[in-house]
C-alpha cells in the first residue's frame, strides 16, 4: 500500500458526493477514525459472505457472488488485475 495524501482523499471524495448530486442521490463521507472502522468492519463482513468471484480486467469489473446468491458489481481500473490468476505455461522455467 502506498501512503495517502489527505488532500488527494478530500478531493475524491468531494468530486463523488458532487457527481452523486448530480444525480438527485445523496452520499456521505467517512473520515473519522470510529466511523471508519465501523465502515471496515461491515465490509470485512460483507466480503466475507463471498462464494465465488469473476474478475474481468478487460472491461475493469469484479462480480462477487455471495452465500444468498446475490451479486455485487465494483468497477475498478485495479481490482480485476490484482484478482486475476497470472497466465502460467505450464512449466517452471522462467528463461
């Protein structure tokens, strides 16, 4: 992980909850520590009710299936890659 730059965070999240109101739907930021790790907590949960995952980095999605059935969609220009398994030829010899 790379170190964040406050600045850079506040920008990003400013210019969402401005595209989100562009919108007519409204968002909210986290920043505070406590309702931070309240946020992470949830999604820890949430990640871990995930059965199966299809990455698709051609097209920068992620489709996670979880235990109910039902299915999330994160568009990311990273995740896919990171999920993706690395192509391997078969053999370990890697002249």
């Amino acid at each position: 992980m790379t170190a964040t730059d406050p600045d850079r965070i506040d920008e990003a999240t400013a210019r969402i909850v401005d595209l989100e109101a562009e919108l007519e739907a409204s968002g909210t930021t986290t920043r505070e520590e406590q309702a931070l790790a309240r946020a992470r907590a949830v999604l820890h949960e949430w990640v871990d009710s995930v059965s199966a995952v299809v990455a698709t980095p051609g097209v920068g999605r992620v489709v996670l299936i979880h235990a109910n059935g039902t299915e999330s969609r994160i568009a990311s220009p990273e995740l896919p890659f990171l999920l993706a398994v690395p192509v391997s030829f078969g053999g370990d010899d890697t002249t």
